[in-house]
C-alpha cells in the first residue's frame, strides 16, 4: 500500500517485506495469514531466482522402503561431521508436509502409476527418495508457487527491483535491535524506494556470482548475505562453496547444469579417452557426495590438461533418457549433442552456498523481526557439504517455518517506523562505469583461481591482499556515484568473497568442500566458522 498518491511512489508500508521471490520466499509469503499485507520483490522477473534453474527434485521420506532415520543419517554423512542434528531432524521431520502442500498447491510431480510418484536416486543418498517433475522441478515449483502468489490480494509481487540495504532501529538511532524495512532501487526509474515493514524475509539465494564459472542465474550475488552482514548478522561456514560436478561445457552454454540425476540413473564420468575413474577415488563411484566428484573431475582435468571431461548416459534405451530427461535431451541438442548417442562434456562449476546468515528453527536472524530462508541462510543443515536435493526441501521446511512464526508474533509487533527518504543530493551520476566491469571481472578471475575447489594458504593470502583493495575502491565509488544495478551487485560480492576468504583462511584442515593443500587432514574436533560483525548485538527477548 502506497503512503501517497503519487503515480510513482517512492515509500511503501506493508506487514511483512520479502526479499526474493524464489522457493523460499514465495512458500513464507504463500503460508502468512492472508488479513497480512506483504511485498515480494524480485531483481528480475518474479520467477527469475535460482528455483527456476533447479532440475534434480526435492529430497524426502516418500517410500515405506525409506525412513527418517536414513535421511538424517545421509544427510550427516554427506555434511561432514558438521551438520547440527537438530537442524537436519527438523528439516526431514517436516519433509512429507513440505511436499503435501507442494501437491496441493498444484504442483504436478512425475509419477510411476496412478498411486505413485517416481522417487529418484542422488549423490549420498542410501534410498531412492527425490521427487521430481521429469528433470525441470524448480520450473514446476517457481511457476506454481508464482500463480499462486499471483492469485492472493494480500500479496503484491513487485519485480525489478534490488535491495540495497537493510533499515534497523540502530540505523535510525532509535532503542532496540529490530529490522524495520529497507532501501530498494527501483531499476525502471533508477530511483531508490523507501520500504517499511513490521517484518523482512531475506529470500536472495546465494553467492555463487562469486566465481567465473557457476550454474547459477546472474542474479546470484550474495546480496541478502551482505545486507544481512552490514546490519550486524553473524554469518557461518562461508568457506563451504558447493561446486556442482557437471556444468555443461560449450562455449555457448552459458551457465547450464546437468542434474545429479543423470548418474544417479546409471550415468558415467569418463575421461577423454573413455576410461572410467571415480571408482579410484571413493568406492561409491558417481554417486559419492558433490564435493568428492568434483574435486575427482578437477584433479583429472589438472593431470591431463584436459578443458573438460564427459558423462555418459547414452547406454540406456534413448526413450528412457527422452523421458527422464526433457530438458537436458533438448539443451544438448541445440548444441548438436545427442544425448541418446554421444556422452556430454562437462566440467564443474561453482553451484550453492553452504553457510550464511545464523538463523534457528523458526527462520529468526540476530536481529529482531529480520527473517533470512532459502541459501542465503545458515541453519546447520548441510554442514561442510550440502547433500544434493536438500536445497529445496530446506526453502519450503523453512520458509513455512518463517511464516509460522510471523504469525505467532505479528499482533505483538507495532507498525514501522517513520524513516528517511533514500538521500541522493550528495551524489551524481557515474562517467566511469569501466570501474565496476573491471572490478567485477577480476573479482570473479581470482576468486576462482584462488579460492576454488582447490586452496592453499598463499592462495588464500593472495585474495585476501586484493579483495581489501577491491573493497577501498568500490567504497570510494559507492559514496560518490548514484547507485546502479551493477554496482550493488558488486559491492555485495566483494563483502561475501571477503567472507568467503576470511572464513577460508580460519579453517587449518580440508573438511568437506573445503579442500586445502596445506591442512589435507581432519582436526578432532569439527566447529562452525563463525564471523561476528563489530555492529553485532544480541536481539532484544
């Protein structure tokens, strides 16, 4: 609801804001009481977010074979001895309701028969337990969820739009710790938005924009994270990047990824001259966790010099691959790669963020009435080493639990309160736009190259020298210059690979996706990295 009558409104006042408009933050605002007026913004189009992209399918108990037990036990296998058992019980405990209302939110799940859905195998999985819409899940999910969301009075779906920081009591030199809304650019007009809000969902995904190669949209550039950072948000386990396996690579597919399904339905990873080799490096062979597979094809890469390896599925009958894997059959095809007949080139590529912002089982942040859900948050689910599939599950487990407790809350919270207009007067245009293309190139350059699937203190040490540069300049540029699109997006990847980095250099061992040359071993112990912004204050009770 708009404050004035002005055609363009720059101040908004709603119940509950959510930034992002993926799984996470479409399941929180499709499960908050209806009488709640909420916003949901979206850099892009509404559907736009990394949910779209995501082909694999949805981890859950589904099957009388399976057992909750077995998920958990999985998912902490995969994890590293990191994961927080309570965090991944809850999230599996909540796994069938999660899918149920999936089910009865119209969402069409590829079935066997009549009576039952097609559970796929994955990646650390003992069972067969992913439900998938053939191999376009996130699409199914995204569209649904978004003509759902479409439907609600109460829900306004507000796209080109990207966040640019969070507003607190401490911001307005008001008493408490509370999140009260935020600055966002309106990228139509370029003009910054003031939005007020009992109640903010951080929904924005990961960070994965971060490295040259990624599976991610564009749009994946850490900003909930770094938002969340600035207002005084401790964030965990930033040096776990997941590096999916296979990314599609040809240099016209950009950003393509190939789901864990293909070998989890008896597809090979071969080197050029068709010998098989994950079996020399876990007995599990393809289907070994995320991180041993990738690390397997990097180390064979490196060793042959090789741009890329292949995966193999064209063993199986061409109408089983035709069917289980629609999209992928197609993509290829474009690219003249029959599937059906030929084996795929890949390589792996940057794909989730494991750490983020802490926040507990009801989705809760260090600051009061700031709610983060989805990738951008910390939960103590995936540990060193997210188990594939689990992604999903935690944005609607969460996201419902973030809604839930909104709920509980929202006749106790009062409305928002008054706040500046975003100031402008101070800054003009940029004549120097090359600084950012730059800044941003050799971000995501060295980021890869220095704190990828494969690290060493030096390296580390290295990035670590010219990310502090990198934050001076952009600083300097961003109190000069009117804010753009670009330069937000920059701006927060440079704060997360700084995280990143920090976070890195912290862990003296190689646990899960954190791999480094000079500490190959374990530590006895297995802690959390957690960093503490000086802003940090605990949340009022």
């Amino acid at each position: 609801m708009a404050c004035d009558n002005d055609p363009m409104p720059q101040s908004y006042e709603f119940d509950v804001l959510i930034i992002g408009s993926g799984a996470a933050g479409l399941t929180a605002a499709l499960n908050l009481p209806e009488h709640l007026q909420v916003a949901v913004v979206s850099k892009g189009d509404i559907s736009s977010g990394a949910t779209l992209w995501a082909q694999g399918g949805i981890a859950a108990v589904l099957d009388d074979a399976d057992s909750l037990e077995n998920h958990i036990s999985d998912t902490l296998s995969a994890g590293g001895g990191l994961c927080h058992e309570d965090a991944v019980r809850f999230t599996v405990e909540h796994g069938r309701e999660s899918i149920d209302w999936l089910i009865d939110s119209g969402v069409t799940f590829t079935r066997d028969d009549e009576s039952h859905y097609h559970l796929t195998r994955e990646g650390g999985h003992s069972h067969r337990r992913i439900i998938h819409a053939a191999d376009a899940t996130g699409h199914a999910v995204s569209t649904t969820l978004t003509s759902q969301a479409q439907a609600r009075s109460n829900i306004s779906l507000m796209s080109r739009r990207v966040a640019v920081d969070l507003i607190t009591n401490r911001k307005l030199s008001l008493p408490g710790n509370a999140c009260v809304g935020a600055y966002i650019l309106n990228l139509e007009d370029n003009h910054v938005e003031l939005f007020r809000a009992r109640f903010t969902i951080i929904a924005t995904g990961g960070a994965s924009k971060a490295y040259r190669y990624t599976t991610n949209p564009d749009g994946a550039s850490g900003d909930g994270i770094a938002m969340a950072w600035r207002a005084g948000c401790r964030v965990g386990n930033m040096e776990f990047n997941q590096f999916h396996p296979t990314c599609l690579y040809h240099p016209h597919a950009k950003s393509f990824l190939i789901t864990e399904a293909v070998r989890g339905e008896g597809g090979v990873l071969l080197l050029p001259d068709g010998t098989r080799f994950m079996e020399r490096f876990d007995k599990r062979g393809e289907l070994a966790p995320r991180d041993i597979v990738a690390r397997a094809i990097d180390h064979e890469m490196k060793r042959l010099g090789a741009d890329h390896l292949l995966l193999d599925i064209s063993h199986k009958p061409a109408d089983f691959i035709r069917h289980h894997f629609p999209t992928i059959y197609e993509k290829c095809l474009l690219f003249g790669i029959d599937i059906t007949r030929q084996p795929i080139p890949v390589v792996p590529a940057a794909h989730y963020t494991c750490g983020g912002v802490l926040s507990d089982e009801r989705a809760r942040t260090d600051i009061n009435q700031l709610y983060v859900v989805g990738e951008a948050a910390f939960t103590g689910l995936h540990g060193a080493n997210r188990m594939a599939s689990n992604s999903l599950l935690e944005c609607l487990v969460y996201g419902r639990a973030a809604a839930a407790d909104i709920a509980r809350r929202e006749s106790d919270i009062p409305p928002p309160p008054t706040a500046p207009d975003w100031d402008e007067s101070q800054v003009r245009d940029s004549d120097e736009d090359v600084v950012i293309s730059h800044n941003w190139d050799e971000l995501r350059h060295f980021m890869w190259d220095y704190v990828g699937i494969v690290r060493t203190t030096k390296r580390l040490q290295r990035a670590k020298h010219r990310i502090d540069l990198l934050e001076r300049e952009i600083g300097e540029f961003y109190s000069n210059y009117r804010v753009s699109n670009d330069l937000l997006e920059l701006r927060n990847l440079v704060t997360v690979a700084d995280l990143i980095i920090c976070s890195a250099l912290q862990r003296r061992e190689s646990r899960g996706l954190h791999y480094t040359l000079d500490f190959p071993g374990l530590l006895h112990e297995a802690k959390d990295t957690v960093l503490v912004p000086t802003t940090y204050r605990r949340p009022n009770p």
